[in-house]
C-alpha cells in the first residue's frame, strides 16, 4: 500500500521565496506575481485565498513544476523544483480525470507509470477506492459519475503514489454548496489519516478557514502576499464550528481584506464609494428609461 | 419556544426551529416566521406501479422506447421503396421532360443484369479488385497520416515544416493525380493505389492534427504530475484523446478514398468496379451503369460502416451514456 495508516511523514517543506513571475507583451513586461514567499511546514494545511487573477493559482503550478518563476526559489524538502513529479501530487477544479479509462483505471494511473504490475495495482487502487466509498463505481467511466464523485476520485488518484505534498487548485470550485461541505470534511478527514503537507487554493473563504491552519491572502494582480493568518480554531473541526465567534470575526476580518482586492481586480474607478452610487433610484421607472 | 413536533426519522438532526408536522390536508396554513413544518414521509417507490413482467407487458415497453428507431427505419423503407417506384415508373414509360429516360434501364433490367453478373466471376472479381485497392491505398494513408498528425501535433517544429506543404499539394483533387501517377509508378495497379492513398491521406492527417490541437492540456498536467514520462503522456493521453477525431478522419478518408479510385480506375484501369461501370457506357450494356453505380454505393456504405463499427469499439468510453 503506498499510503500509511499512521504519519510519520516529516516531509513535504515546501518553501517559495521572492517568486516573481513575468511575462513579456509589445508594451513591455506584464507582472504577474510580484515578491511572493510562502511556506507549507510538514503535514501542515496551508491556503492561498485571493480574487480571481491574483496569481494564487500560478504559485500553485509553480510549485506542481509547470511553469518556472522569472526568478526566485521554489523548493520542497529543500531540492529546487525542477519539474511536476509524482512527489507532488494535484487536483484539479475541472477533475481532469481520463475520460478513457475507468475509475479505477484513473487510480491506478500513478502507480502504472511506476512500473507497478497489473494486479499488483489493481489490488492498490481498490483499497483506495473502498476508502473514499467509490467501490461500486471502479469499472465506470468518469462522465457517468456526478461532480463529488469525479473530484473524490482525483483526489484519491493523486494520493494513490503517495505524494510528499497535495497541491489543490480550487478544487470544490465547481460542485454546489452543499456537496462541497462534504468534500470539504471528506479532505480533512484523509489530511489528518495521512499527515501529509497540503497547499490549497480557493477564493472561499469559508472553506479556507475551515480546512487549514494558516491562510496567505494575496493582493490583486500583480500578485503578492498580503496577509498572513493562523487560524486559531481546534480540531477535528465540523459544521457547527462555523457559528463560533472565532470563525465569525476572522471571517469578517479576511473578508475585508479581500473586499479591497477584489474590488482592484475589478478595475476601473469601482470602490466603496463608486458602489453606493450604482443604488440607482428608480421610483418604479424602467432603468432603460433613467439611463 | 413554541411546541415542537418532531416526527420520528428526524429525531438525530439538532434542529433549533421550531417542528411541526403538517397536519390535516385541504387549506393551506401560513407557517409562522422561523418555524419548519415537516410534511409527513411518503414511500417514493409505493407511488410507481409494479412493473408488469410479462412477455407481453415487456414487448409493450420495448416498443414504447424504441418507438423512434422504429418509426426512422419504416420512414426509411418507405423512401427507398417510392424511388423505386418512381424510378421504375419514369423508365417503363421511356418518359422525357428534359431530362431523357429513353435509353436509362428499369430496376427490373438491372436486377436481371445483377443475376447474370453475379453468376460468372468476372463481376465478383471487379468488385474484389476494387475492394483489394481501397484496402491498400487507405491503409497506407491511415499508417503514414495517424503517425504523422500525432508527431505534427506534438512538435511545433514539424509541423511548421511539414504543414505548407501538406497545403499545397491537399487541394489538388486525386484525380488531377492520374497522369502524373501513371509516370511515377511502373505498373498501372501501383498508380491507382497510390490516387487512392491520396484521397484519404489529406483528412485523416488534418483531423488528427485537429484533434491534436484540441487534446485538453490539463490532462497532460495531470498525466505529467502522476509521473508520466513523455512518451507516456503521448501513449496515455494524447493517443487516447485525439483517436474520436482519428475515426473522423477515418470515416471522411474513406469516402474520398472511393471518389479517388472510382475515377482512377475509370481513366486507367482495366478492373475494377469503375472499369466495369464506364466499360458498360461504351459497349452499350445500359443496365449495368446502374449496376456498377449501385454497387459503388453499397461498397461505399459498408466501408464506412466498418470504420464506424472498428470506432465504436477502439472508444468504449464515447459510446452513449
């Protein structure tokens, strides 16, 4: 079995510094990402939160190994990350699973490219599949299955080579509220089994604050880290963790960070002010009329 | 706090609003602000009828869901049998407006000319030949062109290098190829092969390069971090991804590749079912044109048919859900 019941792991450092990413148009070197640093300690579950086009899920890549910084340092466990690796296993917010292989086929797919035999994997990714309920399902392709279950089979697929570290790039990004609560348990749930590193991507903040143990949130484009924030709350946590006053306050507190981000990223002259100003008054006239 | 009335299945949920179940039927009572009023549980699978398993009560349903198919292969019979019809019609009567069919044979004529064509080998051996062709030229075409677009695909630097040829020499129609193949190649045989790997070449390598364009990069990041090698990736995900749209060009391949022989084989061949058909006009056996022309047809169907079938089973994971 390529993952232990118990974690000994005291791998999967992750560590970014000074990470600047540009690229380069007609009118001159657009930045992307500006002077970001961050650091994921073993076993621990960091979250980069931050408006769309921040550049969080650029340091998540670069992290993965596709794309390298203008400069600045990427490493893990201290070697400089040259490329993506089984080391570092992803999931991704469209799943991105094979659509012509079988779940369980999609499972087994790290472990094939290891060189594991036939049966050998086969026998591997049942396990892992009877672990995250997806049993009755291992001879189905993807398309049959529903967005929670396409995403509970990345997510084993990237641990079934047991990765040093588990990049998530907005992955409950794209199933409704209510199923990613559960996903959300279902993530914490085998973080804690398996003790491994995490670096997570979201613009919830919600889901941010529930799953990890400490939050960067980053400024709009061009991107860096503006804040940085422990999250105070225990664990295991659950659903009625939400109605603490803790998680109530630093809900609001990063929700204001992000505000003014958000509103940046935006563009043009929207801010606070701008916004009142758009509650048009329209005494019951059609607003085609006002304008 | 008002009264709660929980029914028994919700007892374990920690529900603060006040419960209530919703009582008595006909009026509907506005529920106060803040209360939840559960409605009393119903048996979902009750409410369907049991499912009559008789012979009879299954043959009704099969026919109900396949009422579509059905309906589509009867409209279909049906047209096929009015050109008939129509076509015995128009030609029994030698009719003309126009368009002249004094001298075009009846069904009937061409059924007798298919009876006395189908008892002495040389017709089967047209059609053998033809087929021996098509066969050849197509499977070189789909050898070299599959290749080639997934290498194409692949590496920006070949296919900078090989596609303004390939988009030069692609609208030049096979049978403009006739003269210049017949010089190429020693033997006649050669050179209609050769226009018939022409005619499929060109769609099977643009829609492989087509659906090289299209493969999702994020499942080569994904194949890539679960530690596929890049010969891997080619083998798992590209080859995979791009073969829908290889059987696309596969099925297009074949019917330019029947355009392509017909015609070569009417300039130049001496067999074949092209050969046969455009040697009937010159020797006056009127019936036969049909007979060619309608066999072309059927080869032509049953081909794609084949490519189609072969397509279906190489993607089990496209077929319908």
């Amino acid at each position: 079995m390529a993952i232990p019941a118990t974690a000994p792991a005291r791998t999967g450092l992750i560590e970014v510094s000074d990470f600047n990413l540009a690229y380069d148009t007609l009118d001159g070197a657009v930045i992307a990402v500006s002077d970001a640093d961050l650091v994921v300690n073993p076993g621990e579950f960091v979250s980069i939160i931050g408006p769309s086009g921040c550049g969080k899920s650029t340091l998540l890549n670069a992290v993965a190994g596709f794309l390298k910084p203008t400069s600045g340092i990427v490493t893990v466990d201290k070697e400089p990350v040259k490329g993506p690796s089984a080391d570092r296993g992803m999931v991704f917010q469209q799943y991105s699973l094979f659509p012509w292989k079988t779940v369980r086929e999609n499972v087994e797919f790290g472990l094939k490219m290891r060189g594991m035999g036939k049966s050998e994997r086969a026998v591997a990714a049942r396990t892992l599949l009877g672990l995250a309920g997806l049993s009755a399902f291992e001879d189905h392709y993807p398309d049959r299955l529903s967005g929670g279950m396409k995403q509970r089979v990345g997510i084993v697929r990237a641990l079934a080579t047991g990765p040093k570290v588990l990049l998530l790039d907005e992955p409950f990004g794209a199933l409704d509220a209510q199923t990613r609560v559960i996903m959300q348990q279902i993530l914490t749930n085998l973080w804690q089994r398996l003790g491994i590193s995490v670096l997570f991507v979201t613009h919830d903040i919600d889901e941010a604050i529930f799953l990890s143990d400490r939050i960067y949130v980053m400024t709009a484009r061009p991107g860096t880290i503006k804040a940085e924030v422990t999250v105070p709350l225990p664990r295991p946590r659950d659903a009625a963790l939400q109605l603490s006053p803790e998680f109530v306050q630093l809900r609001a507190d990063l929700g204001a960070l992000i505000r003014e981000e958000s509103l940046k990223a935006m563009g043009g002259e929207l801010n606070e002010d701008a916004l009142k100003g758009l509650a048009v008054n329209l005494n019951g006239a059609n607003l085609a009329e006002v304008v | 706090m008002n009264s709660i009335a929980m029914k028994p299945a919700a007892k374990s949920a920690p529900i603060a609003a006040p419960f209530h179940l919703a009582g008595d039927g006909g009026v509907h009572r506005p529920v106060a602000p803040g209360h939840i009023v559960l409605r009393p549980e119903r048996d979902a699978l009750a409410a369907v009828a049991a499912p009559d398993r008789s012979f009879t009560g299954r043959a009704r349903r099969w026919l109900k869901l396949n009422a579509h198919t059905i309906r589509a292969m009867l409209l279909g019979a049906l047209a096929i049998g009015l050109f008939i019809l129509a076509w015995h019609v128009v030609t029994v009567n030698r009719m003309t407006f126009y368009v002249r069919f004094l001298n075009v044979p009846s069904p009937e004529q061409v059924l007798e000319s298919a009876r006395t064509a189908f008892s002495t080998g040389a017709f089967l051996n047209h059609i053998y030949i033809s087929c021996r062709r098509i066969f050849i030229g197509f499977a070189l075409a789909a050898v070299v062109a599959v290749p080639l677009g997934l290498l194409m695909g692949r590496f920006q630097l070949l296919k900078e290098f090989v596609f303004p040829v390939s988009e030069v020499l692609r609208p030049i129609p096979a049978i403009a190829w006739v003269p210049m193949s017949i010089m190429l190649w020693p033997t006649n045989e050669e050179s209609i092969v050769f226009i018939t790997f022409l005619g499929s070449f060109f769609p099977i390598l643009l829609n492989t390069l087509h659906g090289m364009a299209n493969v999702d990069e994020v499942l080569v990041r994904a194949a890539r971090c679960l530690g596929a090698t890049e010969r891997a990736t080619f083998r798992e995900v590209y080859f995979p991804a791009v073969l829908p749209q290889v059987f696309t060009g596969l099925t297009v391949g074949m019917g330019v590749a029947w355009v392509s022989l017909i015609a070569a084989e009417m300039i130049s061949g001496q067999f074949g079912i092209g050969y046969f058909t455009w040697e009937a006009y010159s020797l006056v056996q009127y019936p036969d044109i049909a007979l060619g022309m309608i066999t072309i047809g059927v080869l032509g169907l049953a081909s794609s048919f084949l490519i189609r079938i072969a397509g279906r089973a190489v993607t089990p994971w496209s077929r319908a859900k």
